[in-house]
C-alpha cells in the first residue's frame, strides 16, 4: 500500500456548522459549513461548504495572518457583544461586518472582487469561537 502525502496540506480544519440563512454574494450560495484551515506557522484560510454548486464557484472566501486572525476574533466578538460595525485592513484583504436585525454580514476582498457572507445571529457565537480557536492553534499565547 502505497502513502501519498499532500503537499501544503493545513495543520488543521476548523468546521463550523452553518444554518439555513447563512449566504454567500455574489456567487448566490447557500453556505452549509465554513472551515478554518490553519498552516503553520502563519496562515489561515477561510472557505465555504456550499449546500449546491453546479457552477463550480471557488469556496475560498479569504486568508488572514495568525496576527490578523486574532485581531479578527477580537473584533468580531466585539462586533456581536456592541452591535456596531468593525473593520480589519489585513495585508491580503479587508474585513468589515456589520450587524444587522436579523445577523452579520462579512463584507470582505478587493474592489475589483468584493463578497458579502450572510450569518444568522444562531450560528455567529460558533464562527466567533472557531475563529478564535483558529489563533490559539497556530500561535498559542502563553499563560501566566
């Protein structure tokens, strides 16, 4: 039996079980899942699992530095506890979200490429946990 070994494969997978109001624009899916994937030492990607994709859209959503990433967990938590917008200006994209009666909206990438990623206020304490997660895993901060 013969072991193939993936290159650039992530140290590991976050999932984050969605639910039915979660949407990504402009590719009109519906999202079922989003996973984290975290690689040593210093990247995290972001993609979708799409509930249907017969036009075969890209489920990368966007990428962020293990720094970001926790600039980005502290921010989101605290966009979810105030109910006011936040942005982060990362190196490779910018991040705003902005909350809204009924949940989040996740406005990321260029101009030339801008998304919007739709979250239900049911599943948005478990994409802030998983995101935090994220950080701790690839650059633990020490305790006291």
């Amino acid at each position: 039996m013969q072991h193939r070994v993936i290159q650039n494969a992530p140290n590991a997978i976050i999932k984050v079980d969605l639910d039915e109001r979660a949407f990504l624009f402009p590719a009109n899916k519906l999202l079922t899942q989003l996973q984290i994937l975290v690689s040593k030492p210093d990247r995290i990607k972001f993609e979708g699992t799409f509930a249907f994709n017969s036009s075969r859209a890209n489920p990368e959503l966007f990428e962020l530095s293990s720094d970001e990433t926790r600039d980005f967990s502290r921010k989101l938590v605290d966009t979810v506890y105030r109910a006011q917008p936040s942005t982060l200006v990362a190196a490779t994209t910018s991040l705003t979200v902005n909350p809204l009666p009924n949940g989040y909206v996740f406005q990321f990438g260029s101009l030339e490429h801008p998304g919007e990623l739709y979250l239900s206020t049911n599943c948005i304490w478990r994409v802030c946990g998983a995101i935090a997660r994220a950080a701790d895993f690839v650059a633990p901060i020490s305790s006291n």
